[in-house]
C-alpha cells in the first residue's frame, strides 16, 4: 500500500471538510453569495476522496 498517498488523501480531505464547515457556517450566517454550488461540489470531492480512501484500506494487503 502506497502510506504516502493515502496520508494525501487523508489530508486533502481535512482540508474539503473544513472549507465545507467554514462554508456551511457562512451560509448559517446569511451570506447571500454562499448559494453557488460550492457545497454540493465540496461535498462530492469528499465523496470521491472517502471512496478512494476506503478502497485503499481495504485494497491487498489489509
């Protein structure tokens, strides 16, 4: 298993998670421009990056 790229992984999600926090705090908070679909997006790169995750956990080798 490829530890480097998984411990990417493992970051760049942090790092979706909390631009999707800070976006959905803004949102909370009336921020007209928040609308965009920046959240939806948000939300499917996380999606994408879990799945990889997962995949790879669980891939040869586990």
């Amino acid at each position: 298993m490829n530890y480097v790229y998984l411990k990417r992984l493992y970051a760049r999600r942090a790092e979706l998670e909390a631009k999707l926090e800070l976006h959905d705090a803004r949102y909370c908070f009336g921020d007209e421009e928040v609308d965009d679909g920046t959240d939806s997006d948000l939300r499917e790169r996380l999606s994408e990056i879990s799945e990889e995750i997962a995949a790879l956990e669980s891939g040869p080798g586990r």
